[in-house]
C-alpha cells in the first residue's frame, strides 16, 4: 500500500514560482479569469447563453491555472507517476508512457477541437483568438507537464533574461485577453 508521503516524492506544498515573472503570470492568469467572469455575466445577463458558457468555462480554466502556476500540481502528479513507475517496475519504460500521454491528448483534444468547431461554427468564429490562445496554452502545459528533456532545454532558453517558457506561457494568456478585449468592445457596438 502506498502512503500519501511516498506519492507524493520529493513534491511539497506552498508557492512554487515564487519570483517576480512568476507572480506576474499567476496574476495574468487571475486578471484573465475576472475579465472572463465579467464577460459571461453580461453574456449571461443580454441572453447569449452559449457565449455566457464558454467565458465561464474559460473563466474556471484560468483559475485552475493559476493556481497550478503556484502550485506546480503537474509536478505533483509527474512525481506520483515516477514512484508508481518505480513501485510497479516500468520506470525503464517512462518515455513510452510520455509519448503515449502526449499521443492520446493531442488526439482526443484535436478530436474535440474539431467537434467543437463544426458544432458551434459561430461561437468559434466569433472567438478565434480566445480559442487559439486557449489552444496554445493547453499544449504549452500538456509539454511541460510531460517533462521531455529537450523540449524542457528549448523552453529555458532566455530571451532578455526571461525564460522562453514564461514568454510562451504569457503569449497564451494575453491571446484570450486580447480576445476578452475584443468581445468588449464587439459587445459595445451591438449594445449602441
């Protein structure tokens, strides 16, 4: 039987990304989350329902991650998996399991991607940049999370000494803020 303690490694809880950068991602993350709750209010309020779901779905997303900015739960769960892998005797094998992890999320979300698209053909028209940053940022954490060594080398490039990872993370975010803004703005023609 495994104890809490033993799944969870060498992970500990607290504030993980504790740094100037991180903390002004995890509050870009926040800012996004209240601008996407502020828009499906209103969404919600004029009866546009279908948009009132998606800020509010993007609303929750955000959250999530910025709370996992601080957090690091992919790091949590990447230390479960290394100590089930060990326990179980298939850590030899772990990157087969990464690249079926990474092989089964970019088919599944490609698949839902496109359902989604053909289904709701005007929402995401209408959204195209909130869903391309969506996208963007969901891959960049779905990578990260999956630890790859070379990819891990590439996003640790610096630019300007900021690390790319932090930039690549930032444009995701900034994507569906713009896409917020845009929606504002949309919005106040259609209201005039």
């Amino acid at each position: 039987m495994w104890s809490l303690e033993y799944l969870t490694g060498r992970w500990q809880p607290g504030f993980h990304d504790d740094f100037f950068t991180g903390w002004i991602i995890t509050g870009s993350y926040f800012a996004c989350a209240l601008l996407a709750a502020l828009i499906a209010t209103f969404h919600n309020h004029v009866g546009e329902k279908l948009a009132a779901k998606f800020w509010s779905v993007t609303t929750l997303l955000m959250v999530l991650l910025g709370l996992n900015k601080q957090l690091d739960l992919q790091i949590l769960l990447t230390e479960m998996g290394r100590q089930i892998a060990h326990a179980q005797g298939w850590y030899a094998y772990r990157r087969v399991v990464q690249l079926a992890f990474i092989l089964i999320f970019v088919t599944t979300f490609t698949a839902a991607f496109v359902w989604f698209t053909k289904s709701f053909r005007d929402l995401f028209r209408r959204y195209l940049l909130a869903f391309c940053g969506l996208f963007f940022l969901l891959c960049f954490i779905i990578i990260r999370a999956a630890a790859f060594h070379h990819i891990d080398a590439l996003l640790e490039f610096r630019l300007s000494n900021v690390r790319m990872n932090r930039i690549l993370e930032l444009m995701g975010i900034y994507m569906i803020i713009l896409a917020e803004f845009k929606d504002i703005m949309a919005s106040r023609i259609r209201k005039t």
